[in-house]
C-alpha cells in the first residue's frame, strides 16, 4: 500500500502526456478512423474527454499487471474515477468558459491537468479505502468501460448534435 501513491503519481504523469500526444495522432495517422474511435478527432468537448479515457484505460492495464491484481477494487476504482476525472474536465470547463465567454488554450490544457489529478486522486483513495471490492463490482466497472468505449467509437462518427460534441472550429459534429 505504500507505493500506491507513487505508483498513481507516476500513472497521474504519463497519462498527462500520453494523453496530449493522443490530441495529434488523429492526425498523425492520416485519419484513420480506427484510432479515431480512440483519440481525439476534432476540438469538441467530448473528444477531449478520450485523451483521458484512453490514457487512463491503457495506463490501467499495465498497473493491474505490475500491482493492481493485489487490489481486488483496483477496477471499480479505475472506472469511477475516470468518469469522475471525466466531469471534471466538462465541469472545469464550461464552468470557465461561461464565465468568460471564450476558451483560451492554457486555461483548455488546465482542465485537462485537473481532470487527471481528480481521476489519480480518486483512484487512490478509492483503493485504499478497500471498498467496492466484490466481483460484482469488478464486473460492473469493466461492463461500464466497455460502454464508454463503444459509445466513444460510435459517437466519434455519429455524434449527437448537442455542444458537447459540436466542434468549436468548425461549427459542425463531424469528425
């Protein structure tokens, strides 16, 4: 348990660059639309929400095989805090957006940067608390990424036309 604050410490900072590497391989790869469904597309609000979730996801895999099978919530605690880390980026945000009335790209990167501190410090107290560590509660965290990223790869090409998916350059919902 004593290296599991070092151990998020160091997810915290590898998903903070794997995650804004992932903001240009879209590209990168020519489009491909098989990454697409993985990494950011456009400049929508949701798009940026997968450079948490596929960073974090990833990262996930690797810790469970180096310590993460000794924690039997180690998967409930992934899931929730990705969501969590999730809304805090949307909730930072248009929070900041609304009150000045345009983004600015430090204050972008910024909520990205809480995002993963909200996700790595949730994560933690999550393990050590010990709790959600049935396997129903396994089952349900990996059911619940498994339907982020379905919604993800399907939303990315057929997003709904609300702002969170509307691309602010654009002005469109298109990948």
């Amino acid at each position: 348990m004593k290296n599991l604050k070092k151990y998020s410490l160091i997810a915290g900072i590898i998903t903070l660059a794997f995650g804004s590497i992932n903001h240009f391989v879209y590209d990168f790869t020519g489009e491909n639309p098989i990454i697409g469904m993985f990494v950011a597309v456009n400049e929508s609000t949701w798009e940026h929400l997968k450079l948490l979730l596929t960073p974090v996801f990833l990262v996930g895999i690797v810790e469970w095989f180096i310590y993460g099978k000794n924690y039997k919530n180690f998967f409930p605690a992934l899931f929730i805090s990705t969501v969590a880390g999730m809304f805090a980026i949307t909730a930072a945000f248009y929070t900041y957006t609304g009150i000045i009335g345009q983004n600015f790209m430090i204050a972008d990167i910024m909520t990205f940067v809480i995002g993963v501190f909200v996700t790595y410090y949730l994560r933690y107290k999550i393990i050590k608390s010990g709790k959600l560590s049935s396997d129903k509660w396994v089952f349900l965290s990996l059911a619940g990424f498994a339907l982020l990223f379905v919604f993800a790869a399907f939303a990315t090409f057929n997003p709904p036309e609300i702002n969170l998916f509307k691309d602010p350059l654009t002005g469109g919902y298109d990948a």
